[in-house]
C-alpha cells in the first residue's frame, strides 16, 4: 500500500520550525550570523510573512536574496526546501536541505526535512535516520515525531514502534489533533487483542 502524508502534517513546521526568529537574528553575532543588517532582517521577515500566507513563488524569491546575501545561514536554505517540497520540486528541495544541513549538520528542521524527501523518494532507511537526528537534536520536535511515526506505521509495518512517536507528537503538539488520536486507540486496541 503506498500512503501519501497529508503536506499539511509534513509542513506543519513552516514559521516556528523551520526558521530563525527575528529576535535571534538581533542577538549576538555567532560566524553564521555576524552582522546582519536591518534591511536584512527585514527581508527575512518579508520572507517568513510570504511563505505562511503560501505566496510561495515570492518567498522563494525573498529567502533565495536572504541566502544570497547571507550564504552560510541555514534558516533561509531550509525555508527554501520547505518551499520546494510544497512545489513539489523534489531535486531543488534536495539541494537547498544539503545546503542547509551543511551550514547546520544538526539542524532539527532541515534533518526533518531531509527525511521528507528520503522518504519521498523512497529511501526509507535514510528518512528514518533523518528522523531520529532530528528527534535527538530537538526532542519536543512533534513534526518530527509524526513522521516518523507514519514511517514505523505505514511503511514498516511496526505499530510497537509507531505508537509511542504518535504519543509524543500528540503531548508535544497540544493534543488538539482528534485523527492521530483516534488512530492512537485504534493501534492500542490492536496491539492489546492481537498478542
């Protein structure tokens, strides 16, 4: 059976997740973001304002003059992805997470991301690693914990391994999603009445 993620789950991180605040980009100069300019923070935020009302061609725009300007940031590399995956230009989105995960090897947002388009392209080894780094560099990352879940689930047919990641994404998201929840008591019942 080939199980296609609803984009809105794998895309849930757009703003908060995938990208660096503001208030981060004022704080003190680190070697990837030494010295940024007001006309670039607010490019960036043109950026982030673009891409969450799914202007997505004009985001594209804004967050390739914000990597082009700022080259070693991974923030705009991973906006970039996400944008791509939402196009689905599954080769660009490939290219700009490499970028991304070179400028950030433990980015949680550009791993998860990374294990999007594995798992897309059928690598579902690689997608699960991709998880799990991104899970042990931010474990509250619920996105993550999700699509790893659905990976255990759908593809690998391990409902042991898949419950507990539904569970975390469920704690560490608010709870508020009444499908995962309900297919939560599904694989319990499961798991209870087929041992």
């Amino acid at each position: 059976m080939y199980y296609t993620k609803p984009l809105s789950i794998i895309l849930l991180l757009l703003i908060a997740g995938c990208s660096t605040s503001p208030s981060k980009l004022n704080q003190k100069p680190s070697k990837n973001t030494a010295s940024i300019s007001d006309a670039e923070i607010s490019l960036y935020r043109q950026a982030i304002t673009e891409l969450s009302q799914n202007d997505l061609d004009n985001a594209a725009t804004s967050f390739l003059k914000m990597s082009q300007a700022k080259p070693n940031l991974a923030g705009p590399w991973a906006n970039l992805a996400l944008i791509y995956i939402k196009q689905q230009q599954y080769e660009r989105a490939d290219n700009a997470v490499k970028t991304a995960l070179k400028n950030n090897p433990n980015m949680p947002q550009a791993l998860n991301l990374a294990g999007v388009i594995a798992e897309q392209d059928g690598r579902i080894d690689a997608a699960q690693k991709f998880y799990e780094k991104a899970l042990i560099n931010k474990p509250d990352y619920a996105i993550a914990h999700y699509n790893l879940a659905l990976l255990f689930d759908v593809y690998l047919q391990d409902i042991s391994k898949a419950l507990p990641h539904y569970q975390q994404y469920m704690a560490f998201s608010g709870g508020s999603d009444k499908n995962t929840a309900l297919w939560i008591q599904e694989l319990i019942y499961n798991l209870e009445n087929n041992d």
